[in-house]
C-alpha cells in the first residue's frame, strides 16, 4: 500500500508492506533522506511484521509544514499516523534523527511503542554539535541540497561500499536532491535541540542501539553511552559501516534487527550482539 495520510495541519506519504494481521513495525528515516532508505530491510522484515515506512514532515514526498520542527512534532506525527491508521501498539526502529524520535515515542508513549532500535543516532545536542548544523544550514540556504550532498555521502558511506554500489549510491544521492530546502533546515533545527540523554534513564521499554564501527556522527562511544544510560539496552557494533548503517551492511544490520524484534527476552538478545 502507498498513501497519504492526513494529519490535520499537514499530511504525510506512508508505505505499507507485509501481511495483514501481522504484528505492526514502524521504520522512521535518516535527516536528508525518505522511506527509501529503508529498501534493503523490506523483504526482511515484511516476512514477519505489517511494516509502515513514512517520509518525516519535511522529506520525501510529505509535506513542508512552515518550521522550525522540533522533536515533540516529529514523536506526535508517528502517533497521528498510528492514531489514523488505526494501530494500537507497534514496534519501532529508526536511524539517526528517525532513531531520535524513537527515543522521544519510548519516554512520552510507552503504552504504544513495545520496543525500540535505535540506530545509528545521538541523544543530545552539545555547542560543537549545534553549530554544526548552523553551518550546514548556511550550505543549504546558500546551494540548496547540493550544498550538502557532498559531505552527507561520505559520512553516510564507507569509500568502498560507494565504489561497489555506484547505481545504489547514485540514487541515494537523488533521494537526497530531491528533499526540500525548507523541510531539510526545520529537521535540522530539531536536531539542535536534541535534549533526550539526561532523561535515557527513564526508559521502560526493550531498546537496542545499533551503530556503525566507522560511523563519525553517531560515534560508537556516543551510543555505548546511551545504551548504558538506558536500562537494560544494549548496543550492537557493525564493524567496518558508516552512518547509514542499515545500507552500508545491510546483512549485518537485518540478522541484528530481526533478532531483537521477533525475540520472546529482547533485551537478553542484544547481549549477543
């Protein structure tokens, strides 16, 4: 299935994949991608769950609600989504700023999200991070998306997986032009005001934090910190991926996300990681 979904202020382009009936998975995408991001994890997952992908606000085909978002936004547009989808509860696995929302569903909506992967993400927004993002705010205002594509690439990718996967990173990079300016800077003003780590301790639910070994935006000692802020997580290492864990290793990521998500003692199965 592929729609859209009214939301009232703004409406947002879902995907749908999976057996009726089957238990609901929520997949929430990266800052400067869409839904298709999540391609190689469909065939995976979908044996399993009714998977719902959606372009964040600002992304994709979604619309470009007026910004700046902030986090409490992005968490309220996935409960919108279920509320209007009819979905009860559901498990939810996201990356980067999806995985930021997935923190912020796990500390304000227990009672609708079952577990949590977070991958590939931080948890909150130190000086150097923020004025990180006023300079690629700046490239984006001044160039528009080519004034990031360069370096959203590299960091999302290992040199080697972009020289064996020339079509695949040709198109990502299309996903990427293809975002609006507007929605991108809004997303980005969120992630500045990323404020989640200090409340990690608050969790109730299963979340396991998967990362890259190469990832520089979401180091493995950033995440190691957040899984060992949050109760009973775990964080599961890919050795030799980059940012975009979930491409970039894509075997590797699935048996990790599979195990955790079908896995009767969740927490006890990131341990194996």
């Amino acid at each position: 299935m592929i729609g859209r979904v009214n939301l009232g202020s703004h409406s947002l382009q879902v995907y749908v994949d999976g057996p009726e009936g089957a238990p609901w998975l929520i997949l929430s995408n990266s800052l400067g991608a869409s839904a298709a991001m999540w391609g190689p994890q469909i065939s995976a997952l979908s044996s399993n769950f009714r998977v719902l992908r959606y372009d964040t606000r600002g992304h994709g085909k979604s619309d470009v609600p007026e910004g700046p978002y902030s986090f409490d936004q992005l968490v309220g547009d996935v409960i919108g989504l279920m509320d209007e989808l009819g979905i009860e509860t559901a498990q939810f696995m996201g990356l980067s700023k999806g995985g930021m929302t997935g923190l912020g569903l796990a500390l304000s909506h227990p009672d609708r999200i079952e577990r949590v992967i977070c991958a590939d993400a931080r948890s909150d927004a130190p000086p150097a991070f923020k004025t990180m993002w006023d300079q690629r705010i700046s490239l984006v205002q001044e160039h528009g998306m080519k004034g990031v594509i360069d370096g959203t690439m590299a960091s999302w990718f290992t040199p080697e997986w972009t020289d064996a996967n020339p079509q695949a990173a040709k198109e990502i990079r299309q996903m990427v032009l293809s975002n609006q300016p507007a929605g991108y800077i809004a997303c980005c003003r969120a992630l500045q005001n990323l404020d989640y780590f200090k409340d990690l301790p608050k969790i109730t639910l299963p979340v396991l934090y998967i990362g890259g070994s190469l990832d520089k935006a979401a180091s493995p000692e950033i995440m190691q910190a957040m899984a060992d802020a949050t109760p009973g997580a775990r964080y599961a290492e890919i050795p030799g991926a980059a940012h975009l864990a979930n491409i970039n290793a894509s075997k590797a990521y699935n048996d990790l996300a599979l195990d955790f998500l079908v896995a009767d003692e969740p927490v006890a199965v990131a341990d194996q990681a």
